[in-house]
C-alpha cells in the first residue's frame, strides 16, 4: 500500500487531534507499521508528548518548510520502536506570515515530503486549530483527512467551515484528497449529553464516523506530562485501548475504497 499521509484537522482546540495523532501512531507503529508524525502546531504539544526536548532540536517543522532543513535533517526518534517525529517549535508561528510572499507556498510541506519515497507506511499531520496557511499546507499534501470531534455542545460548530476548506483544496490544489473519517473524542458514558452527540453525528454523517469511541480517560491525560503515549504510560486503560481498536479500525478501512466525502455542511448538533 502506498504512504496514507493523514492530516489530523478541525479548527476548533481542545478536540483531541494531539492526543489522537500521538496515541494513534503509537498504535499502528506497534503493529509493525512505519509511522512518521509531523508536528505542525506552533504549540508543539505532540512534540512534548512524545518526551522531546524543544531546547535541543537543531531542526523543526520550520526549518523544514522554510527550505532550511531537509526532511531527513528534520526528523528525530521516539521512545516508540518505528515511529519517528518532525518537531515543532514556536518558530512555526512565524511562518503563516514568512510564506505569504513565496510562490506556490500552499505546497512547501507536499515538497518537503516528496524527498521520504516509500520509507514510512503512514504520516501523521497534527494541525494546528485554525485553517491558516499551515493547515492548508497539510492539506495540500495529505492523501487522507482525519476529523476529531469532541462529544459536547457545540460540537459540529465550525465544521461545515472545515468541508468547505476541505472542498476548495481538494477541487483546486490536492484532487487525491479524501475524508478518511470523523473520530468521536471525550465520549463520557455518564452524560447524556455524550449520547446525543453521538446519534446526532451518525445520523448526519453515517459511515463516514469511525465506530471507535474514544472515551474521557484521566490516563490519556496524565500521559503527556510524563512525556509519553498513552499506550506507554498506561496500556490497559480504557484510552489507549480505544486507540488499540481506532488503529485496527483504521487499516481495515484504508483497503476499502474511498469514502464519499460530504455534499453539504454539517449543522450544529443541538443540545
């Protein structure tokens, strides 16, 4: 199968996309799968997720597509066997506005990747929460778009703003772009509201939400702290088993033909 490159989006924070992009690839790197994650978040919270050390990197997601690093430059380690990391810094920030004057500036991060061949099976783009230039660029050189969704009010807010984004570069600069799924994040079994939210989404967008749930976990939580996975930091919690079963889910959806993206936007899901 050739290199998914998936671009974890959604404008709003808060909704997981970190916590999926760093649990997940640690998932599917277990599985023996070659997993390449590319911090794309001025916050660099996947980066720090992952235990490295911002002060130490000669190199970052900014050197990367300023021209001023290669690829192979840019990328590090992890804790994790056959996953390996591009990190990110606040430097990232700078550029929405450096890449402004540069031609065909949509595409730098497609470019910066074009160099990997076929050296990893999967590549995970975090996103930042705003659909800027550095998301564009991620969507420019994703195959797959990936779309956390937390299970509270207003969850499905801002959405229809992420098709439409998702439309103009699909129709315009990456044709190959496809909607691989909206994941379901910060299920709590204890709340209706959860419940609601939940119908509410499938009802609207059928198959195209992963049947994976993933729950409210204090362990998912913690992890970050200690600067590891959650499937490192604690296996056997409800969280990282959740993402055991998105990783499988995952694969198995990736041999079936593309899903038909959405035709209208998603509306607000009410309380």
């Amino acid at each position: 199968m050739p290199t998914r490159i998936i671009a974890l989006s959604n404008q709003k924070g808060g909704v997981g996309k970190t916590t999926t992009a760093i649990n997940l690839a640690t998932a599917l790197a277990a599985c023996g799968n070659r997993v390449l994650v590319v911090d794309f978040d001025p916050q660099g919270n996947t980066t720090t997720g992952f235990g490295i050390d911002k002060r130490a990197l000669a190199h970052s997601t900014y050197s990367l597509i300023m021209g001023e690093s290669s690829l192979a430059e840019s990328t590090v380690p992890t804790q994790v066997p056959n996953l390996s990391i591009v990190p990110s810094t606040i430097h990232l920030s700078g550029a929405e506005v450096e890449l402004v004057p540069i031609m065909a500036r949509e595409g730098r991060l497609k470019e910066a990747l074009s160099t990997m061949g076929e050296q990893y099976d999967y590549v995970f783009i975090d996103c930042p929460p705003s659909l800027g230039m550095l998301t564009i660029n991620a969507l420019v050189a994703a195959t797959d778009i990936l779309i956390p969704l937390q299970c509270e009010f207003f969850a499905m807010e801002g959405i229809s703003q992420l098709f439409k984004t998702f439309d103009i570069v699909r129709k315009n600069l990456n044709p190959r772009l496809e909607v691989l799924g909206v994941l379901l994040t910060m299920y709590d079994k204890r709340n209706n509201l959860s419940h609601q939210v939940v119908e509410d989404v499938r009802a609207h967008l059928g198959d195209k939400v992963f049947s994976t749930i993933i729950p409210r976990n204090v362990r998912l939580s913690e992890a970050p702290s200690h600067g590891e996975p959650g499937l490192i930091y604690d296996v056997k919690s409800p969280g990282s088993q959740a993402y055991i079963r998105l990783a499988a889910e995952l694969m198995q959806r990736l041999t079936q033909p593309a899903l038909t993206r959405p035709e209208a936007p998603a509306p607000q899901v009410a309380a």
